[in-house]
C-alpha cells in the first residue's frame, strides 16, 4: 500500500475536526516508512501514538456533537466503541509478536476514509451550526478553545 493523500473531499468543514484527521493520516503514513524501514521499535512507537490520538480525537468529537445536539450521537459513538476495540485488538495481536502492520494500515486507511465521508459528513452541519452560534453568542468561543486546550494541550 503505497503513502496515503489527503483528498479535499475529506475536509467536514471544521478545521479543528479537518486538521486531526489530517495529523491520523499522517501517522498511518509515518507507519508505512517505520514498517518499510523494518523498525519494529518505531513501528511499535507508531502504533501507540495512533491509537492514543485517534481515541483522543473521538473523545473530543464526540463532546462537539453532544454540545450540539446531534441526534445521532449514541449511534456514532459506538461505531468509534467498536472501531476502538478492533484497533486495540490489533495492538495486542502487534505486541504478541505477530506483524499486523500491513493488515492494520489497510483497515486503518479505509475504515477512516469511510468514516469521515459517512458518519463524520452526517454530523457536521449540525456541529458547525452549533459553533457559529456559540461563537456568536460567546464572542471568542471559550468553550472550543478549553475543550482543545483539555484533550491537545
């Protein structure tokens, strides 16, 4: 599987939201090069920081559409519940010895395309409405900026 490219038609149209998927495909691509380097250290390293951002980015969509009342937030978290289970299954398949990277950046690479072009196109009109209203009403938007502050530093 050759490096990934971001495609505009990826972008939901929240740069926050827009810019972490960004820095996900990144990584996955910074996976390819450790894997194609045979580093099994850096693979592993990788792998660790995927699954952390990647968890850490559903945590804080998952806050944007509760705040804004998206009305299938529920469903939406369970599809991350579940896809969190299948990635972490993958760690522990890593860490036991077995080479899952290829299988794992594959899987990675679909699943996320799909979901930002299904699940993530679905909420974010209802997400950014909420934003500019908020923004509008709190002049800076503070609540963004510490629900940012809290999950990214």
């Amino acid at each position: 599987m050759a490096l990934l490219v971001w495609q505009d038609d990826l972008n939901i149209g929240i740069d926050v939201i827009d810019n972490q998927h960004r820095r996900i495909v990144e990584m996955l691509n910074h996976l390819h090069v450790a894997q194609q380097g045979l580093q099994r250290l850096a693979v592993a390293e990788v792998i660790d920081e995927l699954v952390d951002y990647t968890m850490s980015h559903f945590a804080f969509e998952e806050e944007l559409m509760e705040e804004a009342g998206y009305p299938f937030c529920a469903a939406h978290k369970r599809v991350h519940e579940i896809f969190g289970k299948r990635v972490s299954d993958y760690r522990l398949r890593f860490q036991a010895g077995e080479d899952v990277t290829d299988e794992l950046r594959t899987m990675l690479s679909r699943w996320l395309f799909n979901h930002i072009r299904g699940d993530d196109q679905a909420y974010a009109e209802t997400v950014k409405q909420h934003l500019n209203q908020f923004t509008r009403e709190h002049q800076g938007g503070s609540w963004l900026g510490r629900t940012l502050k809290r999950f990214f530093g």
